[in-house]
C-alpha cells in the first residue's frame, strides 16, 4: 500500500468533522512547503558592479550605497 493509499484510508476513517481538519492541515503543509521553496537565495547580483573595478573603489563604493540607503 502506497502512503497515499494509506492517507486516504485513514481520512476515510475519521468522523466528518475531523475529515475538514485533516484536508486543512493537508493544505496547510503544502503551503507551507511552497514558501520554503520561494526562499532559494541566489547569487544574480555577483559581479554586477565589475565595470567600476578600475575606476572606483570598494570606500567609494560604501560611501555611494550608504548616501542610496539615506
């Protein structure tokens, strides 16, 4: 028996108001598992700013982001 037989069987054996709550926290682990999923970091921003390696410095560079943070 798959584990999805045995879910469904057992849900099946549940009374009626309990069937509602075993699909809900169902959903509820699925969405759950979705979020997780969206939070993959990822590096697309590495090397973005190379076209400023010989012309400025990394202080130069701080003292920018910090006047775009104010």
């Amino acid at each position: 028996m798959t584990s999805a037989e045995t879910v469904h069987r057992m849900i099946d054996e549940l009374p009626p108001e309990l069937r509602q709550e075993a699909v809900h926290y169902i959903e509820e682990l699925a969405r759950r598992k979705k979020k997780t999923a969206k939070k993959k970091f990822s590096l697309t921003w590495a090397g973005g700013l190379a076209h400023l390696k010989n012309s400025t410095t990394s202080v130069e560079l701080q003292h920018k982001a910090r006047e775009w943070r104010d």
